[in-house]
C-alpha cells in the first residue's frame, strides 16, 4: 500500500468547502436571481405597457386615418358666372354683367363647434360638443334605398360619384344609442359607458339639404346660422332627434345621420392655413380663430378674409388630435362617478382652441389637465392637402 503524500485529514479539507464558502456562493447566487427577476419583470412590463399602449390607441390610429382620407376629398365644384346690377333705362330694368366671379351652391366650414351652431345638449344619452368640428360636401356615393326589393326604386346604389354631406365633431355621450334596441328594454341591461367620442355626420344622397336651400341666392346680409341650416335642422341633420332617440327606429325613413368613428377622442383641432410655400412667417390670414367658412361674404360682411374665402377650399388643414387611453378613463370615471352624458367631467375648457397664435399654448393647458386627472394620452398630428383646393393669393375685391 502507497503512503500519501499528505495526511488523510488535510486531504479532506482540500476535497471539501467550508460554512462561509457555501454561505458566499448561496449570497452571491441570490443576488444573480433577484437581478434577472427584477430583469424579466421590467420586460415583462415594458411589453404589457407597449402592447397596452398599441391596443388602446389602435382606434384613434383608425379615427384620425379616416378623417384624413375623407376631408382630402372635399369639393366645391366652384365654377366662374357674371354678377349683375340691375338698371333702368328708359323704363326698362336691364341685367347688365358687371364682373365675372366664382360662384358655387355647395359648403365648406370648419371651426370652434359653438360657431357651427351643434353645441347644444340634446338628451341624458347626448351631451356637449367640444373643441372643432367640420362640414363639407364630397361625391363619396352613399345612399340609403328604403325598397331594395322593389327594382324601379334601385336608383342610386351604382352611382358612386353621387354627392353627399360630410361632417365631423367630438362629443360627449353614452353607449345606449349603439345597442341593439332589446338590451335597453332589459331590466339588468348593461350601464351606459359615458365616453368622449369622435362622431361622423353622414347625410345620404337622397336628402341632401345643401341645394334646397338655395345658398347662392340668399342674402348678402344674412346669419350664418342660415347659411348652416344644411347641417343643423331638419330629420337628416347633426340635430336630428333621431341621432339622441332610443324609440323611433321603426319610424319610416329613420335614419340616424351620426356614429362613433373611434372612443375617447377628447379634442380635435383644426387649422386651415395655406401652403409651406406661400405662408409668412408669423402669420395666417386665413383662419386666425380657426373658422374658415367658404361662404363669410354672405354674413360676415366684406373685407379681405371674406373675399379671399368666397367658394374657396384651404390649401392645407393641421389636424390635432388628442386621445386618452380606455383604462385610465376607467379609473377616471369611477373617482367621479361618471355614470351618464349629464356627468361630463368637461376635460376642455371653453376658452382654449380659439386662437390659432395660442396653439401651444393651448395644447400645454389640457396637457396639465390630464396630468393632474392621471389620465395617459397621446397626441396625433398631421397636414391634409384638399386636392381639389385651388388657391390664389389674388386678393378679390367683394361686390
């Protein structure tokens, strides 16, 4: 038998590891475990928060995209005609053509929604309307046929150039006018969801208000609430009592004129300016206050924003968008109860969006709003290009 070359025991302390080192090595393991988990959570987060982020705000992507693609198609079909005085000669009345001038019948108006005259609160399912809407004609070819069965009444549904009115605004209202009408009748129906919403005002070829209201012939003097009746009263306006009823859909010829493009859209802001090219610097003189109304020279007197407006479309409109996301609405509305249109936490002040020169400004005021309510946002921007807008920078002189 060989003799070790060192005594058994100290052979063993050599194989073997002490208390402390074992201690160590566990510490400095847990230590390597706690850093990956506190790793994998921060990953774990930082995706749940993307894709949250991705989910909530997908609608409003698909709100401000279909705005986008339906304001850029905007017409006047503006055309030139003489304007006439009226004399008498030898007894005789005689139209003499004094000037030739642009002359449509149809209407583009964008601006403060109070200006528009769709402010006002129509039932506890409809509340207010904030920040800016707009209103135009389009050839988008939408119709409703009330007899598809009967062959000699399929008139329209292959004429897609056929001219309707268009239309957007944010408003405040509830989720019972888009449910089926048997849910509303239960007794343990699901409660409303009050929400801040972007809405489409569509008006079907059929009943189009723009040419029976004979806009080229009315007064020069006249209101611009008269001018905006096209898409303000009647059955098939933004005012319908058909667009806050939860009763008349068996009504012949019902037809509910708005719907909900994308939820919780709180403001939408729009900026008719002109051109990069031709703008001066520190200056717009096509809407300062963010109304630009094709027809002003009919009420708001003369001037030179009346008379370089008159059948005209913008070159170009800034759209802003502001949307906050669903969960912390959520926690939102249950601090404050908000339960129905009549609780509207009123997010936008009156006065903001009235100054184009107070964008900034503006838009940093309801960035501290929605701060201090902890609710998260985003805010959407883009310049839309009207094709068929045809500017001039020659200023016209008004009859």
């Amino acid at each position: 038998m060989k003799t070790p070359p060192f005594p058994a025991s100290r052979c063993r302390r050599r194989c073997g590891f002490s208390l402390i080192e074992l201690m160590v090595s566990t510490a400095v393991l847990s230590m390597l475990l706690i850093m990956i988990f506190q790793m994998l959570r921060g990953m774990q987060v930082t995706w749940k928060k993307t894709r949250q982020d991705v989910g909530e705000f997908k609608d409003a992507r698909l709100g401000f995209e279909e705005i986008s693609r339906r304001v850029s198609q905007a017409t006047l079909n503006t055309y030139f005609s003489y304007r006439y005085d009226v004399q008498t000669v030898k007894g005789i009345q005689l139209r003499m053509g004094r000037e030739i001038i642009p002359q449509s019948e149809l209407h583009f108006v964008c601006g403060p929604a109070e200006e528009l005259g769709i402010t006002r609160k129509n039932s506890r399912q409809v509340g207010q309307r904030y920040s800016h809407a707009i209103f135009f004609q389009a050839p988008f070819g939408f119709c409703i046929d009330e007899h598809k069965t009967l062959k000699n009444q399929l008139q329209y549904e292959k004429m897609n150039g056929l001219m309707n009115a268009w239309g957007y605004f944010i408003e405040f209202n509830t989720d019972e006018l888009d449910r089926p009408q048997l849910l509303n009748q239960l007794d343990n129906a699901p409660r409303p969801r009050p929400r801040y919403r972007l809405m489409e005002f569509r008006q079907p070829t059929e009943y189009v208000q723009v040419y029976k209201l004979h806009l080229r012939d009315m007064d020069k003097n006249a209101s611009k609430q008269k001018a905006y009746e096209w898409f303000t009263e009647g059955l098939y306006s933004v005012n319908s009592d058909w667009n806050t009823s939860l009763t008349d859909r068996d009504t012949e010829g019902f037809f509910r004129t708005t719907r909900v493009v994308s939820e919780n859209i709180i403001a939408m802001i729009l900026h008719p300016r002109e051109s990069d090219e031709k703008r001066e610097s520190g200056k717009d003189e096509l809407a300062p206050d963010y109304h630009f109304c094709s027809r002003r020279f009919q009420w708001g007197g003369g001037g030179t924003l009346a008379s370089r407006t008159r059948h005209q479309l913008p070159p170009v409109i800034d759209v802003t968008f502001v949307a906050v996301d669903e969960v912390s609405f959520n926690a939102l509305a249950s601090r404050d109860g908000i339960k129905s249109a009549d609780d509207d936490p009123q997010l936008i002040d009156k006065d903001l969006f009235k100054r184009a020169k107070d964008f900034r400004k503006d838009l940093r005021d309801l960035e501290d709003v929605l701060k201090e309510k902890k609710l998260e946002y985003r805010v959407f921007n883009t310049s839309l290009r009207i094709r068929e807008s045809k500017w001039t920078d020659k200023e016209k002189t008004t009859p």
